[in-house]
C-alpha cells in the first residue's frame, strides 16, 4: 500500500497498518520501509486485532492475519477481507475498486510520528529483504510444480502469493528512495 499511497488518498482513504507487535517495533517498521502511513500497535490483540477478526488463533506467536477494512464516512465497515494467514494478504487493484465506488472526496494524511525505534530480535534488515523475497517467491513455485494437479484452488493461491512478492520486490527500489 505504500508503493500506491496517492491513489488511496486520491480515492479518499487514510492508511492505517495495524499489527500485534509493540509500538517501538511498528516504528521500526514504518523506518526500514519508509511508511508513508503509520502502523498501530496492538500486542495483546484486545483493542482492535480480535474484535476486528484479525487474530491468527492457529499461530503460536500471537500474530495478526493481514486483513483491510473499508470504513465509511459515516463509520460503517462497507468492505472487509481478512487473510487466511500471514502470507495471504489482500490485492491493492481490489481494494481501489473498492474505494473508488464509494465516491469519496480525496483525503490527505499527515506522515507518521515516529516514537521511540525498536526492532524486533528477529528482524530482518532491509539489505536482506531482496533474497527474501527472491527466495519465497522460487519456494512457492517449487512446491506448487509438485502439485500440480492438485486443482485450480491451490494454483491460484501460489500464483497470487508470487504475484505479491513481486510487487513487494518491484517496491524495493522506491522504498530505498524514500529512506534517503
């Protein structure tokens, strides 16, 4: 959603990340990947995660599942899609639609204020994020030849995953931009 920040806001959306990590380490985030947005931090999934539907009940380490809504005006949540894990997130075209029906003037948003700075211990560092990615892509199309007939189902999903990494790696650049 960075990468397409001006279209959200142009669709007149405000960016949001949320995530059951610490605000130090959610500052750290928005740092390494030059956020134009600010992420919330919810690390015991009471105030938002849960209640929104986004926690992961199936991972041992109390993450969230990726997940988007749209929130009108007026307050009511007119779109919502919640990933099935943390690999599963929602497609950008999608939600753009989504925003572009609902005929909102377009909004500005002030960059994040960043607190205190803490990654986690686990971190990967931004030099890393490349292989990383290069590296989940050619998984993903490793495992999915070995199911190939396995049906449309699980196709898709591989062909969507890959296709996700690959605007997170098409993003590298630009993120490198904005964090100089």
């Amino acid at each position: 959603m960075a990468q397409r920040h001006e279209e959200f806001l142009g669709r007149g959306a405000r960016v949001y990340g949320l995530s059951a990590d610490s605000a130090p380490m959610n500052t750290a985030i928005v740092e390494k990947l030059a956020l134009p947005f600010p992420v919330l931090s919810d690390p015991d999934r009471t105030q938002a995660v849960t209640p929104l539907g986004f926690a992961d009940e199936k991972d041992p380490r109390q993450i969230s599942r990726p997940g988007t809504l749209i929130i009108d005006p007026d307050g009511d949540v007119v779109f919502s899609v919640t990933g099935r894990d943390y690999a599963d997130r929602p497609d950008e075209d999608d939600l753009l639609r989504a925003l572009e029906g609902l005929g909102l003037l377009a909004a500005t948003q002030s960059p994040p204020e960043l607190g205190e700075s803490r990654p986690g211990e686990r971190a990967m560092p931004y030099e890393g994020l490349p292989h990383y990615f290069r590296g989940a892509k050619f998984a993903v199309l490793a495992v999915r030849g070995r199911y190939r007939d396995t049906g449309a189902e699980f196709a898709d999903d591989t062909k969507r995953y890959v296709q996700m990494v690959e605007r997170y790696l098409d993003a590298l650049p630009a993120v490198e931009v904005r964090r100089t």
